[in-house]
C-alpha cells in the first residue's frame, strides 16, 4: 500500500512541476515499474512484449491480404497453392533476405504466377524484413497453412511451440494456458493437403 502511496505522490509532484509535459510522468511510471514487485513488472513487461507481437502480426497480415489482392493469391511457390509444403517460409517470407521477402521484393525466383512481375504492387512492408518477421522475442513469426486457414504463429517467449497444431494452440490460448501467438491470415475455400 505504501508503494501505492508513494507513486500517487510522485505523478502529482511531476505534474505539478510541469503540467503541460506528460513525458515526465511517463517516466515516473517507467522507473515506479522498474523499481517495484519483480512478478508485477515483469507480467506487465510480458504483456508489452505480446502486444508488440500482435502489432507485428496484425500489420504482416494486412500487408499479406494486400499482397493476395494485387497479385491474386497468397504467396507461395511451386504450381499447387493447395499443398502445405508450398508455403515455405524461408522461401517466401524469409526475416533475413529482403531480396527472398516476397513482401518487399518481386525478385523471388520461386513464384510461378503468370504475368507475376506485373501484378506485384509492393512493397508492402517499409521495414526490413527482420523487424517484421521477428516477434518480440527475436524469433520468427511462422507462415502456416493449415485446414481451411492461413495463420501467423509466433512460439512465444520460449521460442517453441506448446502445441503441434494451430488448432490446438488456439483452444489453449482461448483458456489461457499458452504463450504462442496465433493470428488467422484467411480463410481459403479449400483445404490444404499434406
């Protein structure tokens, strides 16, 4: 209750020493955080880190769909986009290679789309490739087609994943007893073959 107390007092002292520059209070909290209960801090910490993830994830999403909008199809290699194997990320989506990142470059030589240099309308992510493809604990976001699905999948804070499908981590996360971090890219018409 004291640490409470404590921080209540230091937001209005802050404040009051300059009301129009809510930056320092900011601070105040940043070091009240850094300062008190490890588990409390470092739960808040692991929050930011899954926010950032999902931020990371949801902007990959939008730049696949608009990808698929301008090129007609999601990206993939070989002649059959049903096949699971035809969805390979390094590849494709490659966090490394910016020339091998079909989100940035159209110099990938393993898509076989007609007319496909003409269609791509990109880039459709400003970053370099290992600031999106990277979740927050410096692993890669995984590239998975499964079911019916496109999925985003990042491992967590461990780096592996608590489950063997996306199906599964997604009944965990629903309850609460997974760190993965899955994100449904699209639902295709059909379903995707071994």
């Amino acid at each position: 209750m004291d640490d409470i107390i404590l921080h209540i007092l230091l937001v209005i002292f802050v404040f009051f020493l300059n009301p129009q520059d809510h930056r320092n209070i900011l601070e105040i909290e940043h070091y009240y955080l850094l300062c008190s209960d490890a588990q409390y801090r470092d739960e808040f910490l692991d929050e930011v880190d899954d926010t950032d993830t999902e931020t990371k994830m949801s902007t990959l999403k939008y730049a696949l769909l608009s990808y698929e909008n301008d090129v007609g199809c999601f990206p993939y290699i070989g002649s059959d986009c049903k096949k699971k194997s035809a969805y390979n990320q390094e590849l494709l989506l490659n966090a490394f290679d910016p020339n091998k990142n079909v989100l940035v470059s159209n110099n990938n030589e393993y898509i076989k789309i007609d007319n496909y240099q003409n269609k791509w309308d990109g880039p459709y992510m400003d970053k370099k490739p290992s600031k999106f493809m990277m979740d927050s604990w410096k692993n890669p976001i995984k590239y998975v087609p499964e079911g019916k699905n496109i999925y985003l999948w990042s491992y967590g804070p461990n780096g592996k994943p608590d489950c063997s499908t996306v199906d599964e981590v997604m009944k965990k996360q629903y309850m609460g007893k997974t760190d993965d971090i899955v994100l449904s890219v699209t639902r295709c018409e059909y379903e995707f073959e071994d």
